[in-house]
C-alpha cells in the first residue's frame, strides 16, 4: 500500500556485512517514514499530529459526520474538495518536520526554517478547505490572494516531494509546469499557445483538475485507510504470527526458510505494502535462515526482495494505484480484485517452485521438525475435513447474515457487531490457551522450528479484521472506503481489547495495565500508519501537477501519437516501450506516481492501437500492465531500493542481489504481456469453471516457464531443454496463437459481400471489417473495426439494428452513417470511410487441442531429465 520512495541509498550499505537493528530501522525510517530522530517537544508535535491525521481520516470515513450534522447542525460534513486539502495539509506538514532537507542537516531536531515552511505549507494546501465558501462565488477567476498562496504552495510541494521522494519526481513534475507556461516556444511537435498563471493556479490550485484531482482523491478516500489497517495490525502482533505460521508450515522443506520468506512475505503485504518494509520485516529473520540451509547472501536477499516487492499486487489489499484503478477504468474494487488475483497468486506459486528448484540444485535441506510427520492419509484428510468445514461456516454466516438483516431490519448492524464481538471474544479464548509467540534469533547456531498446530492456534483472532475487511468488499459490496473503515474500526477494538482478554482467559490479573498497553500500541499504530502515509499524500499531490498539465495543455494527445509513431503502429512494439517507460520513471518514481504518469500517457493508446489491429485489449489489462512494472522497478538495478535493504540484511553485494532479484521476478515481467493476449487470466467474462481451469492450466505453464529460466526442471536442462519448456509454456498460456495458425478464426471476404456474411452470422456475434479513411477529427485512419450485430432476420436488417447504413457501388462498399449513440459508432466507424475486407468468422477447432502436443513433449522431457538424475547420484535428488 505505501510506497517506497526513492532517495538516495549508499551502494555500500550491504557490501560490509550485515547491519544492526537500530541500523535497518534508519533505512527504512530514511526511506519510508523521515530521516529525522528528534527528541522532546519536536519528537511530541510529530507524533501528535500523525496521531491527529490518523483520527481525522477516521472520522470523515466514518458515518459519525453525518449523525453529528443531524443532531447538531454543525457543518461537520467535508466535501471531497475539503477534505483533500485537509489531508495534503498535514501531509506536507510533517513532511517538513520528518524529512531533513540535506544529507547534512541536523537529524536530532527540526530547525526554524522547517517550521516556519511546514506551517506555510499546512496553510497553503489547507486554503480550500479556510476559504471555500468564498472561492466557490468566483469561479475560474484567481484573485491576487489565490495566485500568491497557490505559487508558494506549489513550490513547498515540490520541496517536500524532494525531500521525501528524492528530485527525479520533483524535477519531473517542474518540467511540466514549464512546459505549461512556455508551450509557445517549444519545438513544433509539442508546442501549444500556453498557459496565463492565473490560469494555471486555477486549474492546478483551485480546482480538482490538478494537484487536488483524483490521485489525491484516491490517497484521502482509500489509501490512508488501508494503510493505517496494516498499521495498525502490525502494532497488534499479526506480522510476527505470519512470520512464524509461514516457518512451521514450510521451514522443513527443502529449502524451507526461503519458501516461508516468501509466503510471509505475501501474508505481510496486508500489513505494509511498502517493499523496504517488509524486507526488514521478515527479512531479518529469513534471509539469516536462508543463509544457513545453504543460500548465497546474494540469493538470500534476492528470495526476500521478489517476495516482499510482489506484496503490493496480493488482493485483497493491493498498492494505491489499485485504488486509482477503481476511478481511471471505472469499475468496482471487487472487480479490479477479480482481475489481479489469478496473475498475483500464480506469480507467489511460481517463486516458491523458483526456491524448490534452487534448493534442488544445491542439494539443500530444511530444518528439523518441530514434530514428527503424520501419515499421508491423516494429513490428507485434515485439509479435506477443515475445507469442508470451512466451507459449511462460510454458507452459515452468508445465509445467517441475509437472515438477520432481513428479519432485523435497522436494528441488524447492531446485532451483527453484537455478535461479532462474541466470535472475537470466543477466538481469543481458545488462543489464549496457547503460549504468545517469540521470535527465534536467527543467528542462533541452532534453530528449531516452532509446531504447526500451537503457532496457527495462537493468533487466529488476527485473521477476523482480514475476514472482515474482505467480507466488506467481496460479498457485501461496499466501497473500499467504507469497507476499510468497519475493518480498521474493528482492528482498533481488537489492539486496545486483545491484551486484557488474554490476561483474563489466562487468570494473570493487572488488566488495567494491560489495557494501558493497549492504548499505548493502538497510539503507537496512529502514529506509525500516518507516517507511511507521508510519501503518498505527496507522491499523488505531486503526480495531479503532472495529470493537470497533461490535460491543460493536450500534450498527452501529442505524445500520444510520437509513441504510435515510434511503435510502427504495432502493439507489441508499445507494449515493450511502455515496459521500458514504467521501468526508468520507476527508478525514481514511486509505484503511484509511476503508474499515474505511464498511465495518464499510454493506456488510452495501447486500448487504440488494439482496436486498430483487431485485438481487443480491456482497459483494466493495460493498467495492470503498467502497475505491475511500476513495481518491478523496485527490483531493477541499479536503484531498486529493496534490493539494498536486502543486502544490508544480508550483507551481500546490491547490485548482485538486485540482478539476482531480477531475475527471479521475470515471472512477474512475463505475465502482463501475457494477460493484455489472454484476458483470460484475468477472468475477464470467464466462469467459475473456466476460470478454475484457467487457474490450473496457467499455474502450471508459469512453474514450466520458471523452470526454463533457472536452468534446472528435474535435472539441469540442456539447451534444446530450455527452448522447448519455453515453447510449451508458451502454448499453454496462448493456445490460441498455434491454433489459429491451423484453423484460423475467419477468412478475408470482398467488402461487397457483407450483407451475405452478416446475413449466416447470428445476432450479437462480432463482425471483424478492416477500414480506411477519416476519424472523428479528420485524421487519416487504418484500422479493424468490431462490429457487433443488432436484432434482425436478414443480413441487412442486423447491421441497420447496429446502426451502420451503407453505400455499395460495386466492390466499393462505404459507411453511408453510423447512427449516434449506435454500436456502429462505439467501433469507431464514420461518414465516408471505406470498408476494404470484410472477415467472416469460420469454425474453428477449440484451441485446447494445442494443449495434447504441449504435454506430450513435457512429457518427454519429464522422462529424459529423470533418467538422466538418476544415472547422475551427485545430483540432487527430491
């Protein structure tokens, strides 16, 4: 959820062995939360007002607004506008008061200046919300008093946004201002008439078409939330259960503390999205592991950095731009959950087969057993009986609360945190019968690892505010906002609540003490959840400069097609530059900022230039495109911040680890181009069936795909090996591509044909028409427009039901009309344009036949690599 803003990381910071405790925390207080460590007043003011954020994104998420304004009649209520300004207020305040200005600044307290800036600041990111009423009576019309706050605004913003981001964002968002004001001396290419500073400050400043707009919107509305939820579930003591649950599960497995790093890892990506964080997190208990069952620092480090970076695409709580999603493409947070979960889970199943097969290569072995095995059955048995069990608790409570809330009526909310409350209370009672978790020290000479049945037992009440959170999104529908505050309210109850219940199930007594150390952690939660927000209220700030001159100027249109151009019209050809973009911006952007700006730029073109070849291309598959390699570029050498967390852990060399870590994640790399081809993967109008299927068939060809890349499937693979296990994960992802080579899809018919063609197609079906000539404003045009046929018994009958009236004079075949608001017109067809191929679907073979040849030759190889292993006994064997 938060990002990891890039600022300036030593390359030797791993290079001289591991670093300490207190060392790992400045890393990522430096990077994450501020470099600054002060004390007395200036420690207190901090923290206070981190703690006063946290509870004002509570109360305006929260219906209390609303009850207070019926009873009271006081206008408590803030309006987007408002409440987004209060919100970059206290961002850039702290902003000053955490980050230092210099290297050389003082670390140990805040100088005058910084004070006096981060009041200003305050003020001048706050004015919309002090002077709305009087702004809303001149609209689009700046005084002199909007010009002045809103220049000195804009620049403290940038100040901050270096700060706390480092320049290339800062510098990245200057240059569009500059280019918004000075557009009539710029190259013809991008030049435009420019833009008055009154009219900047009201697009930028005033109005919610710049540093005010959506980005913001997102950070206020969803994203402090979520990340005070983890927060929050961290102070409470969930990242060390996910730690542990992770390790007595999986550590007795080959190569087992680099499988739990990677579970734990996803588990812990509820609790902080942010990539530096959950490398110190979980790393400085796995990487040390790793090490000793056989892992070179390097590997180790690189295990942690692809796991802990592949946090933020793990539903149901994703990064920011997740949330941005929802307002960019216009859907649900339940659908954009949809989309990423079969890509996100596939890429964590994939990274633990990377660690067995690296394990298998350097014939590793796990640690010892906590306990000795069950019988096969047994264990069998348990997962059948606790899935089943699950499932019946599940139909229980999903039919028990549509009973209650029919029979109760207003009454029903009540009755349901009633009972929750008792469920918790319940959980808590039967944990309590187990001892409180501790960590091991990892550098131990000797590590035991803990039992499976007493660490799952121990903290299973963490889970119910997870449950909570996505029974909100996924089955009761509600907003991400909405739903984030019942799960972040609910985990408040539990952080001030689980300590005394523990002592009282346990007879220890001194609950008052206990509950004193439950304010002290959900204080402690406020706080931290508000400094990780930091970053982020600035990043989307800052990005809004960049989507406000985008649109002020109509440089996106203009950039837009320099990219059609350079791609040579082919999407294949864009798509790998738009890899290429989210992978430089990323080196010094955050992942929100990097995928506003790849986003605001390329997605519309890449949904085009689809369209234009034939292929449709969902929205929502571009912006994941670009999500996913805005987070890869925390891996890429030579600035990927995680990778020198992890060799600061670690103690190995970062860009080794990096390159290392890069490499695991090609996984990552691979899958969005194969989703924008296959929107299958995302289960986009897919079943249950199919999508199982889709699962299974996809998982599968990711783990061959894995094994191609690491060399090594059940021996280490020879060269032809390689190629054929890529080819076969290819053919499983994209059947289709092998299939319409054999049995195409349709064949070319002359355009003078196409009431015949539309007249043995049925309605609803797609018409595929390649057309030449002008769009909607002129511009010269090619491209393959897909029609979808309207109600009618005759061929012509259906493409006058899709609004698409013709003039046919011989061969030539022309669009007399596309009617307004019609089918015609969504596919792009206009006046005058010339159909030149009309392409009649013809029957074709399922392409799932390709799957026979595929596994045929897996099977071959499964064979000759086993046989090979077992004439070689130095290899290392299962």
């Amino acid at each position: 959820m938060a990002d990891d803003p890039k600022t300036g990381a030593s390359a030797t910071e791993g290079s001289g062995g591991p670093l300490s405790d207190e060392d790992l925390q400045d890393l990522v207080a430096s990077s994450d939360t501020g470099g600054r460590a002060p004390t007395g007043i200036s420690l207190q003011v901090i923290l206070w007002v981190a703690a006063a954020w946290s509870l004002f994104q509570v109360w305006i998420a929260s219906p209390l607004p609303f009850v207070v304004a019926e009873i009271t009649g006081l206008p408590v209520v803030l309006n987007n506008t408002e409440s987004r300004s209060i919100h970059l207020g206290f961002a850039i305040f702290l902003a000053f008061l955490a980050y230092p200005a210099l290297k050389r600044s003082p670390r140990h307290y805040i100088p005058a200046q910084d004070w006096v800036v981060a009041v200003v600041g305050a003020f001048c990111a706050s004015y919309l919300f002090w002077f709305y009423d009087a702004i809303a009576l001149r609209p689009a019309n700046p005084n002199t008093q909007d010009i002045v706050v809103a220049c000195i605004g804009m620049v403290i913003l940038l100040e901050a946004t270096r700060r706390a981001l480092g320049p290339p964002l800062t510098i990245i968002a200057s240059i569009f201002l500059i280019y918004t004001f000075f557009g009539q001396y710029m190259p013809d290419l991008i030049a435009h008439k420019g833009v008055s500073l009154a009219g900047v400050v009201n697009h930028q400043w005033i109005t919610t078409e710049g540093v005010f707009g959506v980005a913001l919107g997102v950070s206020t509305d969803f994203v402090f939330l979520f990340v005070l939820f983890g927060a929050l579930l961290d102070k409470a003591g969930a990242g060390n259960y996910f730690i542990k649950v992770a390790f007595s599960l999986l550590g007795h497995y080959r190569g087992g503390p680099a499988k739990a790093a990677v579970v734990a890892s996803a588990m812990t990506g509820l609790i902080s999205g942010s990539s530096i964080a959950n490398v110190v997190t979980t790393g400085t208990f796995t990487i040390p592991m790793m090490k000793r069952v056989g892992f070179s620092r390097e590997k180790a480090g690189a295990v942690e950095v692809a796991s802990s970076v592949n946090g933020q695409i793990m539903p149901p709580v994703m990064g920011a731009a997740a949330f941005l999603m929802v307002e960019y493409v216009g859907i649900s947070y339940f659908e954009v959950v949809k989309h990423a979960f079969v890509p996100a889970l596939i890429s964590y199943i994939a990274l633990v087969y990377i660690v067995h097969l690296e394990a298998m290569k350097a014939g590793m072995e796990g640690l010892p057993r906590a306990t000795e095995p069950k019988p096969w059955m047994v264990t069998v048995m348990g997962i059948l009986i606790g899935f089943f069990g699950t499932a019946v608790l599940a139909a229980v409570v999903y039919y028990g609360m549509g009973w209650i809330f029919d029979a109760a009526g207003d009454s029903a909310s009540y009755i349901v945190a009633v009972l929750l409350a008792v469920v918790y209370a319940g959980i808590v009672w039967f944990c309590a019968r187990y001892p409180d978790l501790e960590l091991d020290d990892p550098n131990a000479p000797i590590v035991s690892l803990p039992k499976p049945g007493p660490t799952v037992k121990s903290g299973i009440h963490f889970i119910l505010p997870v449950v909570v959170l996505i029974w909100c999104l996924m089955v009761e529908r509600l907003s991400p906002a909405l739903s984030a505050f019942w799960a972040t309210a609910f985990m408040i109850f539990i952080v001030v609540t689980q300590r005394p219940l523990f002592a009282l199930f346990r007879g220890q007594g001194a609950y008052v003490s206990w509950l004193r150390q439950g304010f002290a952690e959900l204080y402690d939660g406020l706080v931290s959840g508000a400094r990780n927000m930091i970053g982020i209220g600035i990043a989307t700030a800052t990005a809004g400069i960049i989507v406000g001159s985008v649109s002020q100027t109509g440089v996106g249109l203009v950039l837009a097609d320099l990219v059609e151009i350079l791609s040579l019209g082919n999407i294949l050809l864009i798509l790998l530059w738009t890899a290429v973009l989210s992978l430089i911006l990323g080196m010094g952007l955050p992942t929100t900022a990097n995928y506003i700006v790849v986003s605001a730029l390329l997605a519309p073109v890449i949904v085009q230039l689809g369209q234009d070849a034939g292929l449709i291309v969902p929205l929502i598959a571009v912006h994941l495109f670009v999500f996913y390699f805005g987070i890869m570029a925390d891996v890429t050498p030579p600035v990927g911040l995680a990778s020198f967390a992890a060799a600061a852990v670690s103690g190995g060399d970062p860009i080794r680890t990096g390159f290392v870590a890069f490499f695991y994640s090609l996984r990552t790399a691979a899958l969005p181009f194969l989703f924008i081809f296959n929107t299958d993967l995302l289960l986009i109008n897919v079943g249950w069936g199919g999508g199982i299927l889709v699962f299974i068939v996809a998982t599968a060809a990711m783990m061959i795909f894995a094994a191609a890349t690491q060399g090594f499937f059940f021996a280490r693979n020879r060269a032809y090996e390689t190629v054929l296990l890529l080819l076969i994960a290819f053919t499983l992802f994209r059947p289709g591509f092998w299939m319409d080579m054999i049995s195409p899809p349709d064949h070319d018919v002359t355009p003078s044909h196409i009431i015949e063609v539309a007249d043995r197609m049925e309605a609803g079906e797609i018409l595929r028409l390649r057309v030449e000539g002008l769009d909607a404003v002129g511009e010269p045009r090619s491209f393959v427009a897909l029609l979808p046929l309207g109600e009618g018994a005759t061929g012509e009958e259906r493409l006058s039901a899709a609004g698409l009236d013709l003039y046919i004079d011989g061969d030539k075949v022309l669009v007399d009309n596309a009617g307004f608001d019609s089918p015609a017109e969504a596919a792009g067809l206009e006046f005058d344009q010339e159909i030149v191929t009309v392409k009649e679907p013809l029957d074709q073979l399922p392409k799932e036949l390709m799957y026979i040849p595929a596994l045929l030759v897996l099977v071959l190889i499964v064979f000759m690599q086993r046989g090979r292993r077992a004439r070689q006994p130095a290899e290392a064997t299962v």
